[in-house]
C-alpha cells in the first residue's frame, strides 16, 4: 500500500470517527392562556363554540437540525369534548351530541414535522401535517400556522383548518322540524401559547 492510499484511508476513518451534529430539542408547555374555537353555520346563522376549561398539561416538542439549518415542531393537543360552550344552551347540546362527547370525551388535534417556509419581522410561516381525531375517527390534513414571539418570553402559534362533520362519520343536526340545520362544514382556529420548560 503506497503513502497516497494510507493517507486518504486515514482521512476517511477520522470522517468516520467525527461525531453526528448533535440536534437542539426543546420542550413547551401549552399554556392555559390557549385558545380553541369551532366556528361553523346554520342556514339562519353562524354559531361558535370555544374550548373552556383547557387544563393546559400537553407540550409540543422543537427540534433544531443544525445541519440542514431547519426546525421540526410536533406535538398534540387534547380537549375535553364537553368543555365546548356555544354560547346557547341547546348549541351546546346539540354540538356535545355530535361529536359523540359521551363516547369520545376528547378531541385531539396532534401537529406533525411543522416546518418554517417564511419569515417576516413579525411572524413565521410552518407548513405541516395535522391529524385530527374526533368522535373516534382520525384524519390526517396539510397545514400552515403561524408563529410569533410574546412578551414573557412565551411563543404564540395561531392557524386553522377546516373540516366536514360527514369527514368524521357525523350528521350535522337538524332541529325544528328541519328548518333549522347546520352546515357540514367548520372551521377550528387555535391559538396556542407556548412556554418553554426549563
């Protein structure tokens, strides 16, 4: 074996032995401050109903690669089905019977490989997968959210995502002799304030 081999196998053993960049993973904690809402329609008005109540123990998780100079966010969620108030005692009825809440008491929204596409001054743009799992069934959708800095040292991420009842094997009630009903389409808008745990 010449000087010139030894050399470039010595080289590639010490690639070999250089350890892997080691990833920046921090944990936060979802804080009670959250906000998440259902906003949907009837064909005699619109109707919301927020999430009360959030006991604020779910985290998200992010991940720094520092070689591909990109950050992973993933993490879920969890709502009591019966902790949606729709401002209208029979909304709320109607909606907890919908979503099956004594079957299925909770609504998870589970946020997957979340990933910043742009930058502004003020707020960043993710895109990613969120799975939700209502009345037992699971669905997976695209997403794009947004996150920005808050005073305190706390992270706020905002997005939305709309979805069908008949999506999730529901049927959107109907009341008053069928005069009255509600349209299979909602939106989920969610507000998230994170803290990041020591």
């Amino acid at each position: 074996m010449n000087i010139f081999n030894t050399l470039w196998l010595s080289i590639g053993a010490l690639l070999l032995a250089a350890p892997a960049e080691k990833t920046n993973t921090t944990l936060w904690k979802v804080s009670q401050e959250s906000v998440v809402e259902v906003v949907g329609s009837t064909n005699v008005n619109k109707f919301q109903c927020n999430s009360l109540r959030y006991a604020g123990e779910d985290q998200l998780i992010s991940v720094f690669y520092p070689d591909k100079k990109v950050t992973e966010w993933s993490g879920e969620v969890v709502i009591l089905s019966k902790n949606f108030d729709c401002y209208n005692n029979i909304m709320t009825k109607d909606f907890q019977e919908t979503v099956l809440a004594d079957e299925h008491p909770e609504i998870k929204v589970r946020f997957i490989q979340l990933k910043k596409h742009s930058t502004s001054n003020e707020e960043e743009q993710l895109d990613g997968q969120v799975e939700i799992t209502l009345a037992g069934v699971t669905k997976r959708f695209p997403i794009s959210c947004f996150m920005m800095n808050r005073s305190g040292g706390k992270t706020h991420l905002r997005g939305q995502q709309t979805l069908q009842f008949s999506e999730f094997g529901l049927e959107p009630p109907v009341k008053f002799l069928g005069t009255v009903k509600v349209k299979n389409s909602i939106t989920v808008n969610f507000g998230l304030v994170l803290e990041e745990k020591g």
